[in-house]
C-alpha cells in the first residue's frame, strides 16, 4: 500500500480514538453545550470515479503545491485564526444524542476509511477534489485526505 494513503488511515483510526476518549462519559448536556446558539461543539468519489476514468494512477510519492499546503495548515489545531463556517455547515440548533452522534461520527470515519484504501495507486495529486462549499476550491485528492484529517484534529482539539 502507498506510505501516504497508510499514514492517512493511521490519522483516521488515531481521530477515531480521540473522539472516543473525548466524548466518554459526557452527560448529554455536556455533550450539547456551546458557548453561543449557531457554534460549531463528498466530493471525493467524483474525483475517484474521473481518475479511475482517466487512468490517472502513480504509486507516489505525492508533492503538493503551496496553496494545498496552506490550505491543509490553516485547518491543523492549534488554529491559526478564526474561521466562520458556511451556513450549510451549522450544526443543528436541537439537542444531540451524544451515543448517536459518536457512532455516526466513527461510521463516517469508517467510510473514509474504505475510500483511502479505494484510493491506494491512484495519482493522489493528478485527481482533483472540488470543495462541496465552494466550486473556487479545488485541491489534489491527497492535499484533501491531508485536509479532512486536519479538520477532524482542530474539531476535536476545539471540543
């Protein structure tokens, strides 16, 4: 298996645990609470599905340009700076089930999981991800594995 796609599946279960340590023995006020109303507590198999296509495959290893880097920093915890969330991303207002809300979470990382491993051989920087917020966004399929890890750390370096 390429050494990139295993470091990210090692990041996904290393997540994984975090988040179970995290939310362990949270009451579901606790788990809910945040410090104000409207806070924060895939495009992927597109651009799986066109390298397949296209025949776009390399074992790597993968070097990806600066706006990927910056783009996959700025989300790293501690944060850099404030970011506001689009609106398509607020979290709802409603109470959550803390017991649901982490098997989701951990099934989610499953699946991430399974597209790492689908992802293995494909050219990671030839395949090209556009962002589900923002068709201006584009980055190489590996810079956006390296980034959706990223967001997962800051989340739960957050919480």
């Amino acid at each position: 298996m390429n050494a990139e796609i295993e470091r990210y599946i090692a990041a996904v279960e290393a997540v994984k645990s975090d988040a179970r340590v995290l939310v362990a023995g949270l009451s579901p006020e606790q788990f809910n609470w945040r410090p104000e109303p409207g806070r924060w507590s895939i495009a992927v198999d597109r651009a799986m599905d066109d390298a397949d296509h296209r025949g776009l495959t390399s074992p790597g290893p993968f070097r990806y340009g600066w706006w990927s880097r910056l783009v996959v920093r700025s989300m790293e915890p501690p944060p850099l700076f404030r970011m506001r969330t689009f609106s398509m991303l607020l979290p709802a207002s409603t109470p959550l089930d803390p017991a649901r809300v982490r098997q989701a979470f951990l099934d989610l990382r499953d699946q991430f999981s399974r597209r790492l491993r689908r992802a293995d051989g494909l050219d990671l920087r030839r395949a090209i991800v556009q962002s589900p917020v923002s068709r201006f966004v584009r980055l190489p399929l590996g810079a956006y594995f390296a980034f959706l890890l990223a967001h997962d750390r800051r989340h739960l370096w957050q919480a």
